[in-house]
C-alpha cells in the first residue's frame, strides 16, 4: 500500500512539477466564427514591441489533442525554456492544441497505415492555425523571413500539409515521425526541411518520411534526415536531445 501512495505522490509532484514549469507559456485562445483554437504561446525574455523575432509553430501528436491547452506542452516545450537557447535565440515560440476528435492532417487511416490525399486543402483545423498565425504575426514583432513550423507524429503529417498550403511562407520545416502525399513534394520545396524517423516505428511506418525525402530531393529541395535504427515512435527523443537541431532550425532565413 505505501509503494503504491509513493508513486501516487511522485506522480502528482510530477505533474505539479511539469505544470509550474511550462507557466511562461502564456494561455491564449483564437477564435473566428464560432470555432477556438487553445494555444500556448512563449515571449521572449525582455520582449519588445520595437522588435521583430523568430516565430516557431510547433504541432502536437495525436495523444495531446483535447482542450484544456496544457497537454499540447507535454513534448518538446522545455527545449525552448533553456537559459542558454533563450539567451542565443530570443524568438516566440507558439504550441497550438488540436481538439480531441479533429486532425491537424487530411489523412485516412486503415489497418495498413495511412494514407494522403493528393491536394490537401480542405482542413478546418488547419484554418484555425493559419488564422491564428495571421493573429500572431499581427499583434507580436515577428520576422517574416524567420517564420518555422514542425511537429512529431500527427504534427508532422500536420506540418506537411501546412506548408503545402503555405508554401512561401516558412524559412524552415521539420517532421518528426510523420509523413505526407509524395506528390506534394514540388508545392513544398521551397522552405529548407529536416525530416526524422525511427526504423522500428510501429505507429507510423518509417517508409512514410523516407519516400516523402525521396520525393523532395527528386524536386531540388533542401532536406536533411535521418533514420534512428532500433528506434520506435518516439523518435522526437532522439531528435530533441541532438545538440544541432535548434541551432541549424533558427539559422535558416527566408
């Protein structure tokens, strides 16, 4: 009885832990014709609106979707509250929530995997993410040449498909576990990608980002990648503990 009440409490400080240290991240809301989309968003320390910063759309897998905005934090947030990237890197940094029965992708899920229609565009979610980026870039400072997006999981899919329908607007992209339509490969050219997948992923079939780097690389598209041996879904881990990722993503510049 008392292993179990220690691991009750440990859990509880944990979660109580996790909260208080992700409360820089400010709660916000975007709202446009009856529909909301939660989202967290970073400033940088010392903010100023005579400023323009580096502006990084990060999106969730599908295990963080609902609407009490904090779940979406529970990867992939800390990276961006290290002292030592904030001090190098003053940029906001924003972690919009999917809700619960929707998608951040167009994509048809069966017993074989998943699959991608050809022309993406159709997508009410990603509607409210574009509309709250327009709100972002609004009313905060940011650099139009330094704008990011990325994702792992359904975020990666998600993040495909954003550029797909954005396609002149990111300097860079990445996709963590994730996938796409190689067919949109030329649509989504232009911005500087890095794609990332565990061999042994069991969730999403690493064939998924491997054909997709085929496909960007056949367009003349800068695209660097990597395939983690022995590694199963949660390859973001292994990505998130790289010492290059966050300097080669805030280097890029439209």
């Amino acid at each position: 009885m008392k292993k179990i009440y220690s691991v009750l409490l440990f859990l509880t400080i944990l979660m109580n832990t996790s909260k208080v240290f992700t409360q820089e991240y400010r709660y916000a809301t975007y709202e446009e014709e009856g529909q909301s989309l939660p989202y967290r968003i970073l400033l940088p320390e010392n903010y100023s609106v005579e400023k323009n910063y580096p502006l990084l759309v990060f999106l969730h897998g599908s295990g963080e979707r609902g609407n009490d905005n904090e779940l979406q934090l529970v990867h992939g947030s800390s990276l961006f509250l290290d002292s030592e990237f904030r001090k190098n890197n003053p940029a906001i940094i924003v972690f919009p929530q999917c809700a619960k029965d929707a998608y951040w992708a167009t994509t048809i899920q069966t017993d074989t995997g998943f699959s991608y229609i050809k022309k993406p565009k159709n997508n009410p979610t990603l509607d409210l993410v574009e509309g709250m980026l327009d709100d972002v870039i609004q009313n905060y400072g940011v650099d139009k040449k330094r704008i990011y997006v990325g994702g792992l999981s359904m975020g990666g899919m998600g993040t495909f498909e954003l550029v797909y329908r954005n396609p002149r607007m990111f300097a860079a992209a990445f996709a963590i576990c994730g996938g796409a339509n190689p067919k949109i490969a030329r649509k989504i050219r232009r911005p500087v990608w890095r794609i990332d997948h565990g061999e042994a992923d069991q969730v999403v079939a690493v064939d998924l980002s491997k054909k997709m780097v085929d496909a960007l690389l056949k367009k003349r598209a800068s695209v660097v990648y990597n395939w983690y041996a022995g590694v199963n879904h949660n390859s973001w881990d292994t990505v998130f503990a790289d010492p290059e990722f966050l300097p080669w993503l805030f280097a890029q510049k439209k």
